[in-house]
C-alpha cells in the first residue's frame, strides 16, 4: 500500500463521542480553586481558519509522507471505541482527545516545511509555566503558546456561553505567577 500522506491523515473526521446520561445532573464537575477569568473572550472559526491554512500549502507539503502503518485511523477508532470508561467530565475526554488528536497532531508536524506548536499534556516545562493545570497545553521551542481546555459539551448551553462572554471580571482579576 502506499504511504499515507499528510493531507489523509489530517483530513480524517471521527465519530462523534456519546455522552450516555445517567444522572440527570448538570453542572460542572470541576470545582477549581484558581479563580482567574478570562479578560476577553473572541469567537474563532478554527475550521475556516484551518481549510484556509491548508489551501495555502504547496502540494509538496499536503502529500508528504507521515509514516504511519496503513490502517491507521481503523486502529484508532478501535481504541476510541473500546474507551469504556464513561465520558462525565474533563478529565475523561483526555485520553480520547490524546487518541484522535493530539497524538496525529504531533506526527503529523514532524518534518512539516512550516513552524508549528506541539501537543503536550501536561507543562511542567515550558517558560513561563503556566498558572493552573490546562487538559493541554501547545508548546514551540521550549514556550508556552496555548492552552487547550477541554469542555463536556452536554453539560453546557449556548446561555451558559454567553454568560461568560458577557460576565464582569472579579474585582482582582490580575493573572501573575510571580514573573
């Protein structure tokens, strides 16, 4: 079989995670004791700003070899549906979210003509660290660059949303680790 190419590894969309309610409860089940907000929150369309990304990519660099067996993405919907724990929370989207993505996120940049930030779980390297415990963080050249914050998305509504977007900052919003 032929090597599989960047732009069929990226391209590959997986099933939806189901969320089995059990409960009835909702709410979060995180209750965290950093008490930091957001100063601005700003819509993206990520799948707008990636499609334009990858249209800008030389032809080279879409059929790139990445290296891996053939039946790749079989093998990772296997695991994805052999995941038996229940999704409830956060911390239960990790290894599914590691699974189809950030794991082909990062083979994928290897050897990518462009820069681009690494998947990591967890930051007790970059500099500077960052203030609380992110699902992910996206790491370049030894920096922090991004966090990534995954969300159970049965649990909150698009009111909920926008009570964030629209909150007002607690009185002592300034966000410093001490640098």
């Amino acid at each position: 079989m032929a090597a599989t190419t960047r732009d069929e590894f990226l391209s590959h969309v997986h099933q939806g995670l189901v969320h089995h309610e059990t409960d009835g409860k909702k709410g979060s089940p995180t209750k965290s004791t950093q008490r930091y907000r957001w100063r601005q929150l700003l819509p993206w369309d990520v799948e707008a700003d990636a499609r334009a990304y990858w249209d800008a990519l030389s032809d080279d660099e879409r059929t790139a070899s990445v290296g891996v067996a053939p039946g790749y993405w079989d093998f990772v919907q296997q695991q994805l549906d052999d995941y038996s724990q229940p999704l409830t929370s956060e911390p239960s989207l990790r290894v599914p979210f590691s699974n189809a993505f950030q794991t082909p996120h990062n083979r994928a940049i290897r050897g990518a003509g462009d820069i681009h930030a690494a998947m990591w779980s967890e930051g007790s390297q970059p500099e500077p660290q960052p203030l609380a415990n992110a699902d992910c963080i996206m790491v370049y050249d030894g920096k922090l660059c991004g966090l990534i914050e995954l969300k159970t998305w049965w649990k909150v509504t698009e009111a909920e949303i926008e009570q964030v977007r629209q909150g007002v900052p607690l009185p002592n919003t300034q966000c410093s680790n001490g640098r």
